[in-house]
C-alpha cells in the first residue's frame, strides 16, 4: 500500500490570503503576530535590495541581477527556519536570501557584480556558494546532510532551486539519495511559473511538482509561496522533522518572478503583461502588511523604522557597489590549488611582467 | 586588412551582410526548409528564439514540430536526440551555454561519439551540439568555457569552430547535412560581428583555411582568436614583420595538410587560442606541427593561450585573454637574430 501521507495537499497551503484574510489551518499554525512583524521587516529589507539591485544592474554596477521580486517571502522564510548552525545551498536567484543569513549585502552581491564567484566564506554563514549551473548544489546538499548524520549532528540543510531546475538529471539523484539515505534535507523549490522563457508547463506534467516526492519515498507538500506566515508553518514543520530524523522533504512554493530573468532577458518575448499584473494583487507584502495592521501590530512608526533600515541597506549596498576598486590580478592564481603550481607561478609572473610593462608604458 | 579567401563572396545576387548570430538563424531556416527531417530543440529556443536569437522565428516559421522547447535537461536533449537520429530524424540542439553542456557529456562522449563504430557504421548518427563558447562578454561563472579540448579528445566527434558569418552560414549548413555528429563551437564574442554571406557559398568541414598571406611568422587560430590573429598581423605589418594567418574552422579532424603547408612557407609558428594552455586544442596543434614541421622551423612553435585557472570573473577578464600585445611578445620570441 502507497504511503498516502506522504502526498501533498492538492491545494498550496496559504493561511494569509492576497487580501490579508486569515484561514486557520488544524496542521500549520499561523504564527505570532511578532514573529510575523519580524518577518515583514525583512520583506520590506528584501524588496528594497531587489529595487535598489534593479537600478545597480542597470547603471552597470551589476554584471547581471536575476531578481527574486515577488519572491521576497520565500527568500525571508527559507533563512527564518533555519537554526545557525543549519546551512542553506541557494542559487544565482537567492542573492537576498545570502543576505539575510548574515552576509554583508555587497558580498552578497561579489558574484553578480563580477569582482569574484563567491564573495563570503561559506563556513562563516553557513551558506554554500550560489550555484548557477541548475540543481547541482542539491547533490552537495545531500552529501552535507550525509556527513553530518555520519558525524552525529543535528545540522538540517535547505537547498534551493527552481521548478526549472527540476527537470535535471541532478534534482532527481538528489531526492533519491536524500530518501534512500533518510537525511536531513528540505528541498524547496521555488515554482515562480518560468524557467527564463518556458513556462511550468514545459518543465513537468505532474499534478504539481510537490506530488515528485511521493515517488521517492519522501513527503512532499505545496505551499502559497507569497504567503509567509503558510512558508514558515509549511516549511518549519519540514525543518522540524527533519531535525527530529525524520528524513527528508519536498516543499513547492507557488510564487511568481515578477521582473525577466535577469536584465539581460525580454520577458515581452514569451508571456502577456496581464499575467504579471494578476499576480500584482498578491504581492506578500501587500497582504501580510494588511494583516498586520488589521491585528494592531504594526503600526506607522515601525513602518517607517523599517523603511529607514531598509533605506540603509540599500544605500551600503549602493556606497559599496559604486566604489571602483582596482581587481587583484593576482587572485586568479592564488586559490586554483591549495598549493600553486610551479606552472602557475611562471603565469602569474609572466603577467606581472606585462602589467609592470603597461604601467610603465613600454607595452609594444 | 586583406583577406585571402578563396570562397569570398562578390557582392551580388545571394550576398548579404549579416552577423554570425543572423548568419547561424539563416542556415537553420534554410536547413529545416531543404530537409524536413530536421528538428531543432533546446531550451529557450522557441518563443525566445533562445538567449542568443539564434533560433529566432524557427518556431513560428515551422512550427512547433520542428522547432520547439524542452525541459531544462541537457542529457535529455542530446540523449533523445539520440535516439531521434537513430529513427531518422537529424536532431539540431542547442546547449544554452558552454558550461551548461556539461550534464550532457555521458551522452555526448558515451554514445554521441561511438554510435558508428560500435554497430560498425550501421547507425550513424546525423546531430549537430551548437554549443555557444569561449568568453570576452564579461559573463558571470559558468558562461564563458572554451570548453573545446573535451571535445576534440573524443574521438568520433567532429569539432566545428567557425570565426565570421560566411564560415558560420557554411559550415552549419554542411554540419547538419554531415552523415557524424557534430560539434558545432559558437564564439558568443563573435555573434554580432557583422561580414557579407554568400548564401550559395559552400565550406567543407574538415577544411582550414589561410586568412592572410603573409613570409615571417604564421598565425594559428580558430573561433575567438581569429579576430586577434588578424587583429596582430596589422599591427605587425605597421612595423615591417608580415604575418600569415590561418583559421582552423574544423578542430576535428585536424587540416593537416594547410597548416603544414602553411608552417612550412615560413619556418616560425605562434598558436592562439582562449582556452586554458595544458592539453588544449593549442597543444595539439603546437605538438603537430613540431613533429611534422620540424626541419622547415627556425624557432619552437609557441602557444598564446588562457591561463591554466578557471575562467576569469567579468572584472578579471581583460587580464586573462590572449590579446594582440600577448600575440606579438610570442612573435617577436621567434629567433629572428641572424
Ligand atoms: C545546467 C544548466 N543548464 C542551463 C542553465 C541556463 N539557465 C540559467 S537559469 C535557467 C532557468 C532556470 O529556471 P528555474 O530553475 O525555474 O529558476 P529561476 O531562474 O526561474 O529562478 C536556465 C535554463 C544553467 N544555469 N544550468
């Protein structure tokens, strides 16, 4: 007999809806009005990073912005259930998530802006190196998750991706391991309904892409992904569990990218405006702000205390990113091996030569 | 700057000017109109008409039979186009960047490679892998690979680089009709370069090409490096040294006869190529040339490559790229005292 309990709901679970309407749910409780303040504070942190990251990208501050706009509420709960010993493994997407682990926002931001392919030190924050080639940080999330059930720790690992991501070979191997192996891992995907131009459609015929767990022996449930008060019940409990051995998770949260792929893509090419407008109305802010304020526990003068921090945020983010420091040419060879190489070095020296010849304007 | 190029096209009827990336549109089109077994897939190549353009208006030309979107699974591509091939159809796919292709290697270098020769020559198997390549667009990690010695170590494949749109418009043309499977490099740096096509010009894989005459030196070059060769000889020619130039077009199989020839003819060699130095396509070349060249060379063949790190970050770049300084320090290392 098919485990039945392990099917997710064939309705996301939203315990706040678009209008900002409380539903009660008997299995995920609605947290605290305090806790879900604290939340709101950093969606309000998060959605200033994505604009201020839109204006970056575009004065050429920024090699490249994939935005999580619209995805704020995914980005705030995946870092919120984790403990700090806990790690997360994001993609090129979860920049602001990397933030709110504690990274520094212009570190955070190194990759996208083309200095270095990481700009923190992963031990520091718990946090892995954002991955950009799909799914493949979610076979080093297992193996994490391994190593610490084979060291007897209580680590739980989130590992990110998105319902692109999940037609990978690598997606599949890494919810087989993960169940076969019964670890500590929630996998949450972020179904944002785009994979740049190919819609959802395209990527699965699954009745949703929470029912893939089923088959791998794990649980799987589906999530409103602009709902943070539902993210942070849906996605704890998948922390709990797993912390508590039992075993791994699957959570699809239905969410929506508001802005193209990145800067570089024309989302004019490949879906109407009318769809993004729809998806206008159930902006997480917007509902969890009027949620908020119907229960008394926000109110004008905390608003405007978030505003002003997440108006310095962005201005460190922008003071830092407008800075021009001269790249270290010497870094491309420093870290290729534990040791350099004798190889190496010779390179490295050859370049030197030309750089002091340049400066000293000998250069043929 | 002159070219010497035997299928230059005169200006006329059939001759247009395009960039590469309008070039490789129009040999798709114009291969899924002469060949109704071709399809074309990949990610991001129909509605988009993938993040180049390459495959821009395929989809709403021929429909979506022939030219459609799959999930996001490189060895799914290259695996069902397996198998595509082997139904007799001749699969057209797009990876969507160097880096990207690497989930697909198993089916390129387990099966893509070896399909022929294990059922001796009973399936043969008629694909083209576009793989967009190389760097110098100041893309994040991860899209900038030159990924082509992976490539050209496996035997049974054939490798394609092409430099200009003539050559891209030609070669992808002959790629698709080739009986093998083909790996058809496409310099991203390149694609908006613009140069006339001749679209009843026709290339012939497997062929070299010399770019530029020239008695001192010989340039070797193929995809990214072309530009710089060329590029290096002016500046050579401006201080009296003439410097020949050769476009390798097809990696694999290798064009011995025009690069010896080449050599040969002035007795000095400098290799270019973008990629990482160690056991890179430039080797090869060098190593070929030093065996088969070696009483017509006055100096060692050197090699003007990458770095032996991976691919710079955007801000990195510049100091990473061979560049025309780095061409003509090799040069001017070629014994030419006495
Ligand atoms: C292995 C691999 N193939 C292709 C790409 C190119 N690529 C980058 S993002 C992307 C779409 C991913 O969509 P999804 O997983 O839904 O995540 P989203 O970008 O929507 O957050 C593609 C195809 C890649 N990064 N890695």
């Amino acid at each position: 007999m098919p485990d039945r309990t392990l099917l997710p709901r064939n309705v996301p679970v939203q315990l706040i809806d678009a209008a900002g309407t409380e539903h009660p749910d008997e299995v995920y409780p609605t947290a605290s009005p305090a806790v879900l303040t604290e939340g709101y504070r950093s969606l309000v942190i998060s959605r200033r990073v994505n604009d201020q990251c839109y204006s970056l990208v575009r004065q050429g501050r920024l090699a490249v912005y994939p935005s999580s706009q619209g995805q704020e509420a995914c980005q705030v709960a995946a870092v919120s259930v984790l403990d700090d010993g806990d790690w997360l493994f994001p993609t090129y997407r979860d920049s602001v998530a990397v933030m709110l682990r504690g990274v520094a926002p212009a570190d955070a931001m190194t990759l996208l802006k083309g200095d270095w392919h990481c700009g923190y030190n992963p031990h520091e924050f718990r946090v892995a190196p954002q991955s950009t080639p799909l799914a493949t940080q979610l076979l080093h999330a297992v193996g994490f998750a391994h190593a610490a059930v084979l060291k007897g720790e209580p680590t739980v690992v989130v590992a990110l991706c998105g319902e692109g991501a999940t037609s990978e070979g690598d997606f599949h191997e890494a919810m087989n391991f993960a169940a076969v192996f019964h670890l500590p891992v929630v996998f949450f995907v972020q179904n944002n309904r785009f994979a740049i131009s190919v819609p959802l459609s395209r990527q699965s015929a699954a009745e949703s892409l929470a029912h893939k767990a089923v088959g791998y022996g794990m649980p799987g449930e589906q999530v409103d992904g602009n709902d943070l008060a539902a993210l942070l019940a849906v996605l704890g409990s998948a922390v709990d569990r797993a912390r508590a051995g039992g075993g791994p998770s699957l959570v699809e949260a239905h969410t929506y990218r508001m802005q193209a792929h990145t800067n570089a893509d024309d989302d004019t090419r490949y879906r109407d405006s009318a769809e993004v407008q729809e998806w206008v109305a159930r902006d997480p802010l917007v509902r969890l702000r009027s949620y908020l304020r119907g229960k008394d526990a926000l109110d004008d003068t905390t608003e405007a205390a978030f505003a002003a921090e997440a108006d310095e945020v962005a201005a460190t983010l922008r003071t830092a990113l407008n800075a021009d420091i001269a790249p270290d040419a010497a870094e491309l060879f420093r870290h290729v091996y534990a040791t350099s190489t004798p190889q190496l070095e010779e390179q490295w020296a050859s370049l030197q030569g030309e750089l002091e010849r340049s400066a000293e304007g000998t250069t043929p | 700057m002159t070219m010497l190029r035997e299928d230059q096209p005169q200006v006329g009827a059939g001759v247009e000017t395009l960039s590469m990336a309008a070039a490789l549109n129009r040999a798709l089109a114009d291969e899924l109109a002469a060949d109704d077994r071709v399809v074309v897939f990949g990610e991001d190549i129909g509605a988009l008409g993938g993040v180049f353009r390459i495959t821009d208006g395929l989809t709403a030309r021929f429909g979506e039979k022939r030219c459609f979107d799959t999930p996001i699974a490189e060895a799914g591509i290259v695996g069902s186009a397996v198998g595509m091939a082997m139904n007799g159809l001749r699969p057209v796919v797009e990876m969507q960047f160097d880096a990207f292709a690497y989930p697909a290697f198993e089916q390129v270098v387990s099966h893509v490679a070896k399909m022929g020769n294990r059922t001796r020559g009973a399936v043969r198997l008629p694909i083209v892998i576009r793989i967009p390549y190389a760097g110098g667009i100041g893309g994040v990690e991860h899209h900038c690979d030159s990924s082509e010695a992976y490539y050209v170590h496996t035997p049974g494949l054939t490798v394609v680089a092409p430099s200009n749109p003539q050559d891209a418009y030609s070669l992808l043309r002959e790629a698709i009709r080739f009986p093998d499977p083909v790996i058809f490099l496409e310099p991203k740096k390149l694609y908006w370069a613009k140069g006339s096509v001749d679209v009843s010009s026709t290339a012939t894989i497997g062929s070299a090409q010399v770019v530029r005459e020239g008695t001192d030196a010989t340039l070797i070059a193929y995809g990214t490096s072309v530009p710089i060769a060329l590029e290096a000889a002016d500046a050579a020619a401006a201080e009296g040294r003439s410097l020949q130039v050769v476009d390798l077009r097809t990696l694999s199989p290798f064009d011995d006869a025009t690069v010896d020839a080449a050599v040969r003819s002035t007795g000095r060699a400098v290799v270019i190529a973008e990629a990482p130095g160690f056991a890179s396509m430039a080797s090869e070349v060098a190593a070929r040339i030093s065996e088969r060249c070696f009483s017509w060379l006055e100096a060692p063949v050197r090699r003007v490559t990458g770095f032996d790190i991976p691919y710079a970050p955007p801000k990195l770049e510049h100091f990473y790229l061979p560049d025309v300084d780095r061409v003509l320090d090799a040069v001017d290392s070629l014994y030419w005292e006495d």
